[in-house]
C-alpha cells in the first residue's frame, strides 16, 4: 500500500528531481510534488512524496525528518488527509444566507 509522505521546511530552490534522488534512498519513489504559488510559480517551500510502502515510507521519516539540506532541516512525516475545502463556509459569497 501506498504512502504519502509530507516534506516541510525545504529551500525556495528545492526541485522535485532532488527530491527525488534524496528519498530514493529509503525505497522506491512514485511521485514527487513540490507546492507552488499559482500565481507566481515559485515553491510554497513544502511539498509531497509517495512512496510505494509503510515500511519505506518510515525509513524514510527516520532518514530524512530533521535531515539537514542545505541550510534547513526538512520536517517530514505521513501526509493528512487532504481536507474538503467546500465545506469551509466564510468567505465573501457565503455572507448572506437568509437568517
């Protein structure tokens, strides 16, 4: 079973390929996403790795969490679940709702 794994705290300049390379060592990599602004593309400085197991998916927090690259320390541990964001309410549209 596939696990997601959230990486923090990475450099403005962090790629996805070096992400790659980096968690490769703990097991075999299925994706990489790094997060960018969509209006500017630049890094969000976080992103997110799948990998093929729990098992290498641990290997990897226990390799890479606190894992010192370049001048940051990554803070990587398992991926929450993505929240719905329509059921969020606020937000400008939501203001009147016929109370």
């Amino acid at each position: 079973m596939e696990a997601k794994l959230y990486v923090g705290n990475l450099s403005y300049t962090t790629g996805e390929d070096e992400l790659r390379t980096l968690f490769a060592q703990a097991g075999t990599v299925v994706s990489v996403a790094v997060i960018k602004d969509r209006d500017t593309g630049s890094s969000k400085g976080f992103g997110f790795v799948e990998m093929t197991s729990q098992v290498d998916a641990q290997k990897a927090i226990t390799m890479f969490n606190a894992y010192k690259m370049g001048e940051r320390s990554l803070t990587v541990n398992m991926a929450k679940p993505r929240e719905d964001r329509s059921s969020r309410g606020g937000g400008s549209n939501n203001r009147y709702r016929g109370f």
